[in-house]
C-alpha cells in the first residue's frame, strides 16, 4: 500500500514560476527522498533529507521535513519547460533496515508551459 | 559509469505465459529493488536482493520471484501471467544502504 500522499495531483504553471508539491507519510521514517519522472522512464533521484533535518537546498530545488506533522514539500524555483515530469516522494521507513525497499507517493504531474 | 540497464525495453505476452525480466546495476552497486509501476496502483515494491539474498520482499504474489547473481545482476520472473500485471517494471540499484536508488528505464510489459 501507498504511504505518502501527494498534494496537488496536477499542477500547471508558467516558465518562471514557482512549483510547490506536498507530501504526508504515516509511520516513522529514516529519511524521505524525492525522484523524478519523465513520461515513460525511469525514476531520477533529486535530493535526500534525513528524519533529524529539516531543509535542505539542492541548486533550484529546496526540500522541508516537518516530523511532527509527518510531512514534506518540494520548491521549485524558477521553473523551466523542462522541469515538466512526474514529481514523487518516497520514504524510508524507520527500523526497516531495508533502504532498497522505498514506500512511494502517488506522485504530482508538474506541467511548465513555456 | 554506464546506468542501470534494463531488457527488453517492450515485452507483450500473452495470459498464462511466463516472462523474465533483466536488470544490470550500476558497476560496484551490491543492491537491487524491482518495483512494479501501474496507473491504478502507482510504485509498488516487489523485492530487493543484496549479495545474492533476498533482504526483502512486498506484498505480490509468489507468482513473481526473482534472483540476483555473484556479478550482482538480476532478474525476476513472472509465471502464468495475468491481464493486470500489464505495468512498468522498473529495476533499481544503489551503493549502500541510506544511498539513494538508481533507476533502469524499465520494462514496458503488456499482457494480452
């Protein structure tokens, strides 16, 4: 079964703006990851926060962890036509000693129109 | 340093027959995780083997299976196949635990 639960499902912005995606999970985690998709293709890994942080900054992607609300967002800034893919977050489970085995979102459709 | 590779790309079989799916890790990656891809159901793990053994494994049936060799390589197999495991099977790799997966492009498998 799915643990993480994206927010929105869709989302459709212009080149330049910013695209914010949501994340919550349900069970205690090691550590949340988020990976993109181009249509048809495998899954790119973007960044990796660790259950004991809060944010992090990878170029124009900015990640936040809120334990407690057992929740994560993905920013990013200054959007390009590329950046159109399928965005997901995926967990790690705490205790599960098992980091191949990932727990994924259903994913948001990021739409960048030029 | 090549990627995770993944053959065939496209597979179309028919209910009932059985399909084995490839997957070549990064050179030096010990860990492989397969995971099934579907509109409905989204990513869902199927297993992950590390030297050889089987670490962990998700809820499917014991329809699939898979292995993985000494060169780290490894495959997962389908029996008697069904309508609704049409999906994209997508094979990663990675260094060490805590490390972030390396996807392959996947396997497009259809069931007719």
């Amino acid at each position: 079964s799915q643990q993480g639960e994206e927010d929105p499902q869709a989302l459709s912005i212009q080149e330049g703006e910013n695209a914010t995606m949501n994340c919550s999970y349900k069970t205690s985690i090691n550590n949340l990851q988020w990976y993109r998709q181009n249509s048809g293709r495998g899954l790119v890994h973007l960044i990796l926060i660790r259950s004991n942080e809060r944010e992090k900054h990878s170029g124009r992607l900015r990640v936040t962890l809120d334990t407690s609300k057992k929740s994560s967002s993905l920013l990013i800034t200054a959007s390009r036509a590329a950046d159109t893919a399928s965005y997901f977050c995926a967990t790690v489970n705490h205790g599960s000693g098992n980091t191949g085995k990932l727990i994924f979102g259903q994913g948001t459709t990021l739409q960048v129109k030029p | 340093k090549a990627g995770v590779t993944q053959t065939p790309r496209y597979l179309i079989k028919t209910r009932g027959q059985q399909v084995t799916l490839s997957c070549s890790p990064i050179s030096g990656h010990r860990s492989v995780s397969w995971y099934q891809q579907t509109p409905g159901q989204g990513l869902q793990f199927l297993f992950e083997y590390f030297s050889e053994t089987q670490r962990n494994k998700g809820n499917f049936p014991g329809r699939f299976s898979g292995r993985q060799f000494s060169n780290s390589r490894s495959e997962m197999n389908v029996s008697t196949l069904e309508l609704g495991d049409s999906a994209l099977y997508l094979c990663a790799s990675s260094l060490v635990e805590s490390s972030p997966l390396h996807f392959g492009n996947g396997t497009r498998l259809t069931v007719t």
